[in-house]
C-alpha cells in the first residue's frame, strides 16, 4: 500500500474510532501502536467485522477480550456488564463496528477512498484470529484507554 495513503486511512481510522468512544462510549480512546501488519495470529475473544466495497474491497475488523467489550457496552448502553445477555454483548460490538465504518465513510465521503459498507458481524469464540489464504495489504492499529484495549485491522482483499 502506498505511504501517503497507508498515513491518511490511519489517520482516518484513529479519528474514527477516537470519535465514536468518546461520544458513544464516553471514553478517550488513543492509537498505541501503528503498524503494518498484525501479528499473525491476534487472538481475540469476541471480533466485530465489516466489508468495505469500493475499488479495493476490505475487511474492517475490531478484535476484543470479552471483559472489554462487556465494559464497552455497559457504557454505549447503560446496563451494567454483569447484566448483559451474550445476544447483546455480540450485538453491541457490532453495532460498534458499524459505528466505526460510518463515521470513516462519512470522513471519506468526497474523497478517492469513498466507500459502501455491509451490515455487520460478530464472530465469538475463545482465542479465534482471522486467517487470510493469501498475501494481503492490512493496516493494524492498537488503542486502549486505562483498562480498555482494543485491536482494529484494516485488510485489503
């Protein structure tokens, strides 16, 4: 991917999520670590993923232990995270991917990188990680707020 554009979805991506947290979930959450690419193998337990479709299709995925996305939600929601059905935990972190992907795509509405999104998905399950059979171009980026820390890719298909 090429640097200029590699640095100005970032920039997107952490402007996108830092504002989501801050007016959805009331917490200032920060990029700790830019990279590449993910370390092969992330192991989350609950993932919250969309497609992006434009003129390079990608998956945007955000990857969380259980216990911060059971904080995540008892904040976007109110009910405290003890209460939570697993039916709303999964739901809520996709409805957070999905927050995600929209304020990026009204970020990039005007620019070359305009996209359309699908509904999100949630894929749960002890230590599971995204595999990809080929090589692909992905953007990883790390943020966390005291005790929250959350794991987003940007993969290129």
């Amino acid at each position: 991917m090429e640097s200029q554009k590699k640095i100005f979805l970032q920039k997107c991506l952490a402007e996108s999520v830092s504002d989501v947290f801050s007016t959805m979930v009331g917490v200032e959450l920060c990029p700790i670590q830019e990279k590449v690419a993910a370390p092969k193998g992330y192991k989350s337990e609950i993932t919250g993923v969309m497609m992006i479709l434009s003129t390079h299709n990608a998956l945007l995925s955000i990857a969380l232990s259980k216990e911060n996305a059971a904080m995540i939600v008892s904040f976007m929601t109110g009910v405290a995270s003890v209460e939570l059905a697993d039916e709303e935990l999964y739901d809520g972190v996709a409805e957070l991917v999905n927050m995600i992907a929209g304020r990026a795509k009204a970020l990039l509405a005007g620019t070359d990188y305009h996209y359309q999104i699908t509904p999100p998905l949630t894929i749960v399950g002890e230590n599971h990680f995204i595999l990809y059979k080929k090589n692909v171009s992905q953007l990883s980026m790390e943020f966390e707020a005291e005790e929250i820390k959350l794991h987003l890719d940007l993969t290129y298909l």
